[in-house]
C-alpha cells in the first residue's frame, strides 16, 4: 500500500513533530514534540490526517475534470 506523508505545524509553537509515548497504539496522546501540548488520541490523529488527504485528492480531481471541461468546449 502507497503511504502519504501530511506535514503539520503545531498551532502553539509552530513545531512539525508530533511525539506518541509507549507506541502508536490507537489510544496513545499525541504530543507536539516541542512544547507538549496534547493532540489527542493517535486514532483520533490519524484521522484527521485520512480526512485531510481526502479532501484534498477530491479537490484536485474536481479542478481537473473541470479543467478537463473547459479544453473539450
């Protein structure tokens, strides 16, 4: 399976790592590796970051076809 990397930035310190202590089991706290301010649960995480990835494929197909549209008129 193809992975996607998403980047972030913590909205307190602007750090890019997040941290997840004892593993990334779906109930771990995700941390900002910087300041330590709480992310949430990992599964919760890794949603958001699948929900992010979706939508923006979505958009880019919907330029496309658009785009597509537009050069067949």
């Amino acid at each position: 399976m193809e992975q996607i990397q998403v980047t972030t930035q913590c909205p307190h310190c602007g750090g890019a790592v997040i941290q997840v202590a004892n593993g990334k089991t779906d109930e771990a706290i995700a941390v900002c590796k910087n300041c330590g301010v709480s992310f949430g649960r990992w599964a919760d995480v890794e949603e958001r970051a699948r929900h992010f990835v979706i939508e923006d494929a979505r958009r880019q197909f919907l330029r496309t076809v658009k785009s597509c549209r537009r050069k067949l008129k």
